[in-house]
C-alpha cells in the first residue's frame, strides 16, 4: 500500500461546538517503533467524544487534534516493535483522548498495546459501532460487578448503545436478565438475550420487576444515567452490586446509605477513558470472541462520510439519530 504524505481528517484548532471540526489536509502521521499505522475504514461517536472535543472533558489535545475514539481499518506500516504486518484487519476504540489523535482520518498511528486483530469476515462499520459500548460491558459486568452465571442482571436502558452490549454480553456469561425499555424496543432486547422485558413507562414497573426477583437482583446497571436508587436499592439481594452510569450533567439523586449496608451493597462507578492497557486487553478478548461468535451486534441509525463529520456530532448531541451514528472515510 502506498502511503501518502498528506490525508483527510476531522479535527479541532480549539475545544467548541460541533461547528469547530475543520475537514481538512493534515500530513500523515509516522508511526514510531512500537507504533502502527493504520487506514481507517469505519469509525463511529460516542457521547466521550462530545465531551473532548467541546472541552468538557479536560484532557490533553495538542492542536490541530484529530477527533475520534474508534478505530477499524487494515495495517498500512508496522513499527519493528510490533507483531502487526502491513495488510492485517485490526481495531482500536481508545484514540481521541490523552494526547493520543483521533480515529476521525485517513490514517492513525496507534500504539500496538492498544491495537488488536479484527476477527475475520466482520463487517468494519458492524465492528465500529460496538467496540467502545463492548469494552464499556466489559468493565462494568466483569471488572466492576464481577457478574457470574446464574445471578439476576436489571439492565435499565436496555435497548441503546451500551445496555445492548450489557445484555448480549451477561447473555453469553449465563445470567438472567431483566430489561427495562420502551415497548417498541422490546423485541430487540429479547434478541439480544434478555429473558425478561419491561416498559419503563410502566407506573408499576419496580414493582414488576421485584415480583420478577423475589430472591433480589445481584446487579443492577442503569445505562440511561436516571439511578433511582430509591427504588431499585431495595431491590437488591445480598451483596448485590450497581454499576453507576451517568453523563457530565447526571443528576444526584439521594443515596438511601440504610438500604445498603446491611446487605452488603456496593456501588461501582468507573470511566473507560481511566482504564489500563492491560484492561482494555482483556475488555479486546471477550469483544472478539462475542464479535467471532455474531454475539455482539448494534442497531447503526446513521451512516456519515467524513467531510460530514460535524453533522454526525450534532446528530449525537441533539438526539436525532435512533442507534448507532458511523462515520466511513
């Protein structure tokens, strides 16, 4: 593959509103002997990437910085630190953040600690859209509420990027699952392994889901952000776990603290920006596995080229878009 000195990308002279992503010329980055340089086929934007680049999430970005978290593409030059050759389909879903430029181009250097081998014959857009709520799965279920087969699941949001994830993956580890979503999305929770679904429009829905779990739910992970603790606490059995999930803007709601200690409680609350290398590994093992299997897949809502990469973040942040938004070179 011949590599050019020059390529498109999306990036930010300063952190703003999705009107600052400038599509433009930008040299080719050259990757260093531990690095890889990688053509990118399909990319996708997640709710982090909002955040760096309106500079809501202070982090470092030495300008011009290319947007973007997700990677998957074909290996274009290999460092000779490396085990990746030129032609190799691989994947990346940690760019965009600590200095490290983005996936929003024709190219990426990415260090070969944070890249991995795509599994044959999977789609890169199919790829892209699952990758970060994958990894994100995998923290919360196995690092965090350390979810094991045969305990109750509630995964509250059950039908979006994430909770998708959530349920497909608990599925595989042999949970049972309880789903809260909006009644149209019942179907596709079901399909993606939950055993039982409930509208959360419902006015008795804790209800329902206490008569669903009369020896109480293990873990509880609510991926809208809302975390009525008031209500799903008690729900709780002994030594049950939350997973806390909330936007920049999430509420805080009350903590009834006497719902949790004499049964053990624990909240668990992490951010996949912080994870480790040696994390982000192991969340690559069970993503590929689950990929290699057809066990992980998202609903893509929209498919943006590039040159439109601002109107794929403003369809993210105004909420127009219903699943998945990919960006493709």
């Amino acid at each position: 593959m011949a590599i050019p000195q020059t390529m498109q990308a999306a990036f930010i002279r300063h952190p703003g509103s999705a009107d600052s992503i400038i599509v433009g010329e930008l040299p080719v980055p050259q990757p260093g002997p531990t690095d890889v340089l990688v053509h990118m086929e399909a990319s996708a934007v997640n709710q982090v990437d909002l955040f760096v680049r309106s500079g809501a999430f202070p982090t470092h970005t030495p300008f011009p910085f290319v947007i973007g978290r997700d990677l998957v593409g074909t290996v274009a030059a290999a460092g000779p630190g490396t085990e990746f050759a030129a032609g190799d389909p691989v994947w990346c879903n940690s760019l965009g953040h600590h200095g490290r430029q983005g996936a929003f181009a024709q190219y990426a250097v990415v260090a070969a600690e944070r890249l991995y081998p795509l599994p044959a014959q999977v789609e890169p857009s199919q790829a892209a859209a699952v990758l970060h709520p994958g990894a994100t799965a995998h923290l919360g279920l196995l690092r965090e509420a350390r979810l094991s087969a045969g305990e109750t699941l509630l995964v509250e949001g059950a039908a979006g990027g994430v909770g998708s994830a959530v349920v497909q993956m608990a599925s595989t580890l042999g949970a049972r699952i309880i789903a809260t979503a909006a009644a149209q999305d019942e179907s596709w929770c079901r399909s993606c392994g939950a055993d039982v679904v409930y509208d959360y429009h419902d006015r008795d829905l804790y209800q329902q889901i206490g008569a669903a779990a009369p020896d109480g739910v293990d873990v509880w992970w609510d991926t809208s952000g809302r975390n009525d603790f008031s209500q799903c606490l008690p729900l709780l059995a002994m030594g049950g776990r939350a997973v806390v999930m909330s936007g920049l803007q999430g509420a805080s709601p009350t903590l009834p603290v006497g719902q949790m200690y004499p049964r053990e409680i624990t909240l668990h609350g992490f951010a996949i920006s912080n994870a480790s290398t040696s994390d982000l590994a192991a969340a690559a093992k069970t993503v590929n596995r689950l990929l290699d299997m057809g066990r992980l897949q998202a609903r893509i809502g929209a498919t943006f080229r590039l040159a439109d990469a601002a109107q794929a973040h403003a369809a993210l942040e105004d909420g127009s878009v219903k699943g998945r938004i990919v960006v493709l070179p």
